[in-house]
C-alpha cells in the first residue's frame, strides 16, 4: 500500500524550490540574461535567438515564471516577456550569493 508523503511545506520553502528549479537549466539562464539585456522580447524572438523551438521555449519561459523570474503577457500569437527592474535586482542578488563570475565548472562526468 502506497504511503502519504505530509505537503506542509512552508510559502517560503515553496518559493525557494521553484526559483532553483527554474535556475537549474543554463538555457533559462541565458533568456534571464537576454530579457535584462533586450527588454520585452517575445517567445518567437528568442525561440529564433535561442535556435530552439516555441515549445520548448515556452516550456522554459513557464518555470522562469512560476518562480517570478519574470512576466509573460498573452498576445493572439506570441507571448510577451518582461523582466521588472525588481526582478532584475532580485536575480542579481541570486548572482553575487552564488558566486557565478568565479567559480570553477564542474562536470559530473569528471567526478569519476
């Protein structure tokens, strides 16, 4: 018989998993780092910058967003992306307590 597992997680543990679960793709990366640099662009702009297709955009673009990374306006066909200035600042916090500039690459591969 399958067990219960008990969901009283807290908003912020909540809040916490989703932003590392929206952080843990380098290709959400790069469309953070993109939509800082040109703001509101749309998921067809950086399906075609990304060489990626719609869907798959659209995938990434949803976790960016269940995490508050950013906000997405519907159009008839595209979606709008923008990034706030808050949500800038809050990702660059993200950046200076993670140390991204200066740490080493780690590959599991080369764990062995």
């Amino acid at each position: 018989m399958p067990t219960s597992k008990p969901h009283d997680y807290s908003p912020k543990q909540i809040s916490i998993s989703l932003t590392g679960r929206a952080l843990a793709h380098p290709c959400r990366i790069k469309m953070i780092e993109l939509l800082i640099k040109y703001p509101n662009l749309t998921n067809r702009e950086l399906a075609e910058i990304l060489h990626l297709s719609k869907s798959t955009v659209h995938l990434h673009l949803k976790k960016l967003w269940d995490a508050g990374l950013i906000n997405i306006n519907y159009f008839p066909h595209s979606l709008g992306i923008e990034i706030t200035p808050e949500q800038i600042k809050n990702y660059k916090k993200l950046e200076t307590l993670f140390n991204f500039g200066t740490r080493k690459t780690y590959h599991l591969s080369h764990l062995e």
